[in-house]
C-alpha cells in the first residue's frame, strides 16, 4: 500500500509545483516583455521599471454584476481632457481577509476601435499608493471574453503605471474614481518608477 501512495503522492505534490512554477514562470515572461517593449521608458531607463516579486494570491477570483446603470462620464485625467466612461460592471471578492469591491469600466472612445472594441478598464489605489507604487494609482487592463459565468480572474501581479507616472504634463491619464480606492494593500505588479 504504502509503495503505491507514495508516488502517487510525490505525483501530485509535482504536479502542484509545477503549476505554481509554470505560474511564476508566465507572469515573469509578461513582465519582462512589458519593460522590453514599452513606449515611453526607452533604453537603459528601463532598469528603472521595478515590480512587486510575483506572488500568486494576489490572482484572485471576482464576481461580475452587470451595471444596470450604463451612463457615460467624464473620468477625470492628469492633464486637461476628461474621458468618457461607463461604469460596465461591478466586482466583488476577497483578498487579505477583505471583502473588497470594484467598478470596471468601459471606454467610448475605444469601442469604436476593432482592436480596442472588447477591452475594459480597471483603474485602483490601493494602500501601497504614493509609497511603494505610483501615487495616483495603477491600472489593469482586462476584456469582455474574460467574464464567464459572472466571473473574472483579476491578476495584480499584471497591474502597471499610466504613462504619467514617467512622463508629466504630456499625458491625459484617468484617475482611479474613489469606487476603486482600496483600503488594502496590494503588494503585486508595477512600483514607482525610479531608483530603488
């Protein structure tokens, strides 16, 4: 009996490994094609691009509720053009112990792009922000195809800094709305910008 269970075991506890190290492994590649390819952190000032290591907790499962309400804003930005918004729907899940819920949104100005018509945007501040990450928030950027069942996967670990965060006075970046302020912290995807 013994001699059965113990591969069976040394099995499973592989296989759990390697779904854990193939995780690391996907979210490293994604990170390091981000800073190689990025648009306005050029050359050697790439080095200055940090993240949080990778850390899969922080991988969470959400629940989607449709917004009943589909009225277009104007999100505020960093510079002087507001964007207009709708609020396309509302997640709520748990990480830290937290019960924590967020709006996603949806942009008009990109549903009239073939490329862009699907994608739906989620701005945060979190407890990190303007210490250990950029202090007017991070985004993440997600698409309709990824709600099934009323469910979302959101991955901080692939949370990044608008283009503001390296460049000021250029940029229209949309600030976090106060829905998506976070009293938690998370500890997962891009930091401040800069020497660590």
């Amino acid at each position: 009996m013994k001699r059965t269970i113990f591969p069976v075991l040394l099995i499973l506890q592989t296989a759990v490994s390697f779904s854990q190290s193939s995780y690391q492994d996907s979210i490293t590649a994604y990170i390091k094609n981000y800073i190689n390819n990025h648009e306005v952190v050029k050359g050697d000032d790439r080095k200055e691009l940090h993240f949080f290591e990778v850390n899969e907790k922080f991988k969470v499962l959400a629940k989607f509720e449709r917004s009943a309400n589909n009225q277009w804003f104007e999100m505020p930005t960093s510079g002087r053009l507001k964007q207009i918004f709708r609020v396309y729907g509302t997640l709520s899940f748990t990480i830290n112990d937290t019960l924590v819920k967020m709006n996603l949104y949806q942009s008009q100005g990109l549903m009239g792009s073939n490329e862009y018509k699907n994608y739906l945007f989620l701005p945060f501040t979190d407890a990190t922000t303007g210490n250990e990450t950029y202090e007017s928030g991070r985004y993440i950027d997600l698409q309709t195809s990824d709600i099934k069942n009323n469910e979302i996967i959101i991955d901080f670990n692939k949370a990044y800094n608008p283009y503001c965060a390296y460049v000021s006075g250029v940029y229209n970046c949309p600030i976090p709305p106060k829905e998506n302020h976070l009293a938690v912290a998370i500890r997962a995807g891009e930091k401040t910008y800069g020497k660590h």
